[in-house]
C-alpha cells in the first residue's frame, strides 16, 4: 500500500476523522513483539513530544512500514491522513483504515483541512508525510504545500520526525521487510508565529516556517545536505519559468 496523500478523490463518504482506533491500539500492542526485528527505537528528544493537547506530526516516507514504525514507537495515537484511492479499495481495506481512524483525503482540499483541523482541535495527534507519496530512492523529496496553513489555523505545535533503516528494509519496490536497525528520530516541535490566526498566512511566514521543517526532518533523517537541495528546488520561479502545478496536493491549502 502506498499511503499517498492527494487531493482529489471520491466522494461517497465524509472524513472519518472520528472514527474510533480500536484496531490501532490492538496493533500497537501487537506491534511490540515485532520491535526486535527492526531493533526498533524512539530517539532524540523524546522528553520535548507534548503527551496533550493537538499535535501534527510531519515525517519522511521511504517505506509502505512508515505509519506502522511510527504507531508501534509514538507514545499517542496518530490518526493518519491516507489516499481515497486506498481508503476505498476494497470492504476489507476500509474496515480496516476505519478501525485504525484514519483520514481519508479527497473530495475537496477545504473539507479534508476542515477534518484535519476538527481532530487536531480535540486535541488528538495527526500524521502526515508532507512528500506526499513514497520515496523511490529513500532520499526526502520536496514537501507539498499546507502544514503552514494547518499550523497557522490551529495553533498546532508540529513535531518534525525522521525515521532512518526504513528504506533499506522495505523500499517500496519490496514485497516483505528485512530485519535492519530502524530508529525513529523526534526533533522539536516548532509553533507558527502568532497562531492561532484567522486568515490565511503570507507567504513569507508560510515558507520560512515550512523550510525549518524540511531542515529538522532532513537532518533528523540522516539528510542534512537534502535540505539545502530542496529548498533551493522549491523557490519561487519567475514569470519565465512558472511552476507547475498539475501534481496532485499532499496537504490541502485554502
């Protein structure tokens, strides 16, 4: 399964960003049998991660194992934003993405930030990977556009995350995950300026608070050098050469 996260999708049902995680905490229990495997680790600044309150976590995604790694090592659940494509696969996929109270993206960018927004504001914890879809190579690709916006409108402090291990054991081409060292790196949480806020962010404010997460989540990924690369990547362009803005967006903006 690749947990991409789009922007367009069906519409046959509403976000299900209450749904309850029953099957999430049966998994995380489960889960720490297989922790040896991967000699699997909570790292970094484990004591900084706020235990209340709403918080956005922002991560790499070089494995399809990414939320599972994350769900077996975070210490809250993490309700993750997921392609509908995937959400209505099949009747057993969305049981199962429904059991685990996942947010399925889609219908519109406004409505999964209104469901984004309604779960981070009763204070639970959502996990997105701001690449927006899995890495071929392992290395972070440039961050799609809207944790600014998130964090602006709620308030929500963002935690960036890196996970490091997970591309060597199960790239995306892979069918089942080697054992390998696998620790997940926590780094500090970074609040948007004067949040909460009503209107939309400049775009200046907006930038500068995205590209401190691309720098943490580089760095606490073992890619100090891609952050550079990226975000000379994702200036803006002159009127000569205009963006192109036909890919798909991993996190809705307004």
């Amino acid at each position: 399964m690749d947990a991409e996260l789009i922007g367009a999708g069906r519409t046959q049902e509403t976000h299900s960003s209450t749904s309850p995680m029953w099957l999430y905490w049966l998994t995380y229990i489960g889960g720490q049998a297989l922790r040896p495997y991967w000699r699997l680790s909570l790292v970094g600044d484990t004591r900084g991660i706020p235990r209340t309150g709403p918080l956005l976590l922002a991560c790499n995604h070089a494995s399809f194992l990414d939320p599972w790694l994350l769900g077996f090592t975070f210490p809250r659940g993490i309700r993750f934003l997921i392609s509908r494509q995937w959400y209505f696969r099949s009747g057993p996929w969305n049981f199962v993405f429904r059991a685990n109270g996942t947010i399925p993206v889609g219908e519109s960018p406004s409505r999964t930030l209104d469901a984004v927004c309604e779960a981070l504001g009763r204070g639970e914890t959502v996990g997105v990977f701001p690449e927006g879809r899995i890495s071929r190579d392992g290395r972070i690709q440039p961050f799609r556009a809207g944790l600014a916006h998130i964090a602006a409108r709620t308030g929500s402090p963002v935690l960036p995350l890196g996970i490091r291990g997970n591309f060597r054991s199960m790239p995306r081409d892979r069918r089942w995950p080697s054992p390998s060292t696998i620790k997940v790196h926590v780094g500090t949480p970074v609040t948007f300026p004067g949040a909460p806020v009503a209107r939309p962010p400049g775009r200046e404010t907006s930038e500068s608070f995205q590209a401190e997460i691309v720098r943490q989540v580089c760095r606490l990924a073992g890619q100090d050098g891609r952050a550079d690369e990226i975000l000379g990547a994702t200036r803006p362009r002159t009127a000569a050469t205009p963006r192109n803005t036909s890919s798909a967006t991993t996190i809705p903006s307004p």
